[in-house]
C-alpha cells in the first residue's frame, strides 16, 4: 500500500476506501464517493470558518504559526523590514522575485503614475456626511473605480489585470488620504509624484499652508515598515473575501472593495482601534490585574484585543518588528503614554496561565495603534493604513487565483437544519 494514502472504512457500509493524501491534504471531493446507497449526495466535510480547510494553493506567503515564521516569496518578514521598502516588497509579492535596480525604478515609476484619482472622485467623497467612517469612504470609493475602468471586466487579460494591480496600489494612498481629509474638514491635496509612495501619502494627510512641508524622515521609514509588515498574510479574511468575490470574475476593484469591508471588521483589521480604546478603558497601569480578571471571567465578554490569532501559537513576528519600530517612532514623537500599560499587560499576560495555555501572544495590532497614535492619526483610521499596504497581497492572491486552472467560483456546501416541504398557509388563516 502506497504511504502517501489515508485508509478509510464507512462504518455505514463496510466499504474500505483508499485516499491520496498530497502536501498534508485530502481531497474533499474525494470524500463523495463515500455514499450509503446510490442515492445518497457522498460524505461533505463541516468546516465552519475554514478551521481546517485549504482553499488554495498559494506560492505568495508562508506563515508556520507554531514557530511564529512569516515569509514573503521565501523572504524573512524581519530581513524585508530591515532592509527593503513597501514597493520593492510589493514588487516581490506580485512577481515572485526581488527586482533589479532597473526594474524597481521602473515599477516605482509606473506606481507614481496611477497616483491620481478621477476628479469626479471628489465630489463623490463630498457625499459623505462630515462624521463618515474612512472606512466605509474607502470601500465605496474603490468601489466606484472600476465604473472609470471598465476594461477592468478583462481579468483573464494579463496586461489589462496588472495594469488595474498597479492603479489599485497607487490610488489607494491617495483614496485613503481624501478620505481623512474629508473626515477632518480639510482640503484635498494632490499627490505629489515627487516624493516616495509612504512620504507622498504622508504629506497628503498632514501637510497644512505650507506647500512645502514634509514628513519626518523617521516617521517615513517607520511607516514604511508598517507597511511592510501589513503587505500580505495568506488567507486571512479580507484576503479569503477578494478570492471569493473574485471568483466570479468580477473586476478586481469591486472584489478588493470587499477585501477592505471584510477588513474593517473589530476581530481583523480593526483590531488596533480597539486596542487602543480597551487601553484607555483601563486608564493606569495599576488596573491591568483588574482588567485581565474581567477578560478571563467567561460570563463576561471582554477579550484582550491585540492578542491571540487563528494561526499563531506563537509571537507573532509582526508584533516583534513593531515593538522595535515603537521605541524610533516614540523618539520623534514622544511616547505615546498608553505604552505603559501595554508593555504591562503583556507583561502580566504572557506569565498568566490563561494566556499560556490557550497560546494567546501579542499579535501585529497590539502595538500598532500606539505608533499610529503617536504619529498623530486619529483611531477611525487606523484600519485605513492597514488596507493601503495590504492592497498588494489582495491583487496578488486575486491574480493567483484568476490564474489558476483549479479554481472556479467558490461556493461552499451547506447542512441544511430548517424544515422542509410545507404547504403555504393565506394570511387570513395564520
Ligand atoms: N482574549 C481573551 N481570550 C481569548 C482571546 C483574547 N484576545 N483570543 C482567544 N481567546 C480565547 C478564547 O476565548 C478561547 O477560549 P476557550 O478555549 O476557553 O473557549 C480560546 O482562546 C481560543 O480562541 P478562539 O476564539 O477559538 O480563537 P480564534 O482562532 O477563533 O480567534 C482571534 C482568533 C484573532 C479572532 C481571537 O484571538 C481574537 O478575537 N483576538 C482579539 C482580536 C484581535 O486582536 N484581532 C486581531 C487579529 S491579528 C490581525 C488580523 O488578522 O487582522
């Protein structure tokens, strides 16, 4: 018998069964064979929230969870935020290779000049009430890119789909800067082609009277490497939400739209807005031990955001790089006071029994929000700089998956619990 197979009896039958098991998997449709009488649909697999199903396969991001791995194209996260920047990263995650001299400046070019958006943008961003979330700004905005793009339908067409790859990672700065600005009353500024992708969307946020002000150069490289460190994590669900709604080969604005809608959920991408909020809840560090009772009191509904994730068991290396970035941003800026109690509630919460059971670490949002505070951004958009760098991980895994020769559109199977054939019953008569 061959090794690489999972021998399997239906206690149903009697009947034996012989599966191929390839990279740790079995086939679920493999499993519809399995059948009780001619009749029968074939065994499913239940799986509510993909706890244990692959989707796909991806060549794009490694994760190993138990050891708190995370890699790009084979690279180390660590090494890419010591020494690249978010367009060579970006670069790397769409084509698969680092990028020669000439080919990043090249692509660099090419990134500055889709910076623009439509004017009519504009006034499609004055629609929002004053106290809009970026959020929801964000996502309609992408959104109504592909109405002034309309070859972007072409998505088997390679030139075409990178060309809207491209115009989705430009645009998104500048989206994301309307937005803020919008939200804080301010006038719009221009993207200036100028400068590098971080520091352009920098001085599109910040820059007020004066034509000609600019970043710090610290707070630049430090966002930078936020960047970085947000460009892709596999099939997380934002990215999960772009494969699904691309599948039905829908243009890759309306399904990178959903990507940001998924994102802006408290349990993914706003998580860092939470932290933030739970870390003035508690006010002082003198109330950690409090806060940490209630979280672990299961009447209660308090988690400890920032930490815990559904893949690593581990520190989550993101978080290590972001900690390092705290002490550069903090330097510039002045620590942002809250550090106190988060140093101190990890501190009390990776010795607490708890946590260490259930492998619950600090995670990339847990100290994310401080820098983001501290570079002076308000909370509602903290999700914003996090869909701004992830763009090129849902354009990539959306080309990937228009690619690949095994992929259809995705549409899960259900156990259905209702009832079943009941005959109508007029209004009068209920
Ligand atoms: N605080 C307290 N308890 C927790 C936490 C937490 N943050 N996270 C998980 N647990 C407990 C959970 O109650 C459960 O306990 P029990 O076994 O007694 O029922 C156990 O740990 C396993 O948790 P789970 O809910 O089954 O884990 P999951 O994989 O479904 O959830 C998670 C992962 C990230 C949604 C969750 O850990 C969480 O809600 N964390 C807080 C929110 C957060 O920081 N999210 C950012 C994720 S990283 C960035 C991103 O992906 O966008």
């Amino acid at each position: 018998m061959a090794n690489d197979t999972l021998s399997v009896t239906d206690n149903r039958t009697g009947k034996k069964f012989e599966l191929k098991i390839e990279n740790g998997c079995i086939r679920a449709m493999d499993l519809r064979q399995m059948k009780t009488d001619a009749e029968d649909f074939g065994l499913m697999t239940y799986d509510p929230a993909f706890m244990n199903t692959a989707n796909c396969k991806s060549a794009i991001t490694f994760i190993d969870g138990d050891k708190g791995i995370l890699e790009y194209r084979g690279y180390p996260i660590d090494q890419l935020a010591e020494k690249s920047s978010h367009l060579e990263t970006s670069y790397l995650l769409m084509n698969g290779e680092l990028p020669s001299k000439a080919q990043l400046e090249e692509f660099t070019t090419k990134i500055t000049h889709h910076t623009y958006v439509h004017e009519n943008i504009k006034q499609f961003m004055d629609g929002f009430r004053y106290d809009a979330h970026p959020m929801s700004m964000l996502a309609s905005t992408v959104a109504a890119l592909s109405s002034f793009y309309p070859e972007a339908k072409q998505v088997k067409n390679k030139e075409v789909r990178r060309n809207q790859m491209m115009r989705l990672i430009a645009k998104m700065p500048t989206l994301a800067a309307f937005s803020y600005r919008h939200s804080q009353g301010l006038p719009y500024i221009y993207p200036n082609n100028d400068l590098s992708y971080t520091e352009n969307f920098l001085t599109m946020v910040k820059s007020i009277g004066k034509p000609n002000w600019r970043p710090h150069p610290a707070l630049v490289r430090a966002l930078d490497v936020l960047f970085i460190l947000h460009a892709d994590h596999e099939q997380n669900c934002s990215t999960t939400s772009v494969r699904v709604v691309g599948s039905s080969e829908v243009d890759p604005y309306s399904a990178v739209a959903a990507g940001i809608t998924a994102l802006y959920g408290p349990l993914h991408g706003g998580a860092n807005e939470a932290v933030l909020r739970m870390l003035r809840e508690i006010g002082d560090k003198k109330n950690v031990p409090e806060f940490i009772k209630k979280v672990k009191d299961k009447d209660g509904d308090k988690k400890l955001m920032g930490f815990g994730h559904r893949v690593y068991k581990n520190y989550d290396p993101r978080a290590k790089v972001i900690k390092k970035a705290c002490d550069e941003v903090f330097e510039v800026t002045g620590k942002n006071p809250l550090l106190d109690i988060a140093v101190e509630l990890e501190r009390i919460a990776l010795q607490d029994e708890y946590f260490v059971q259930r492998k619950l670490y600090p995670n990339v949002d847990f100290y994310s929000g401080l820098i983001y505070e501290a570079m002076g951004f308000p909370m509602e958009f903290f999700t914003c700089l996090f869909a701004i760098p992830r763009t090129v991980g849902w354009v990539t895994q959306f080309e990937e998956m228009i690619t690949d020769n095994e992929q259809k559109i995705a549409r899960p199977r259900q156990i259905f619990t209702g009832p079943r054939k009941r005959d109508y019953v007029m209004l009068d008569k209920r």
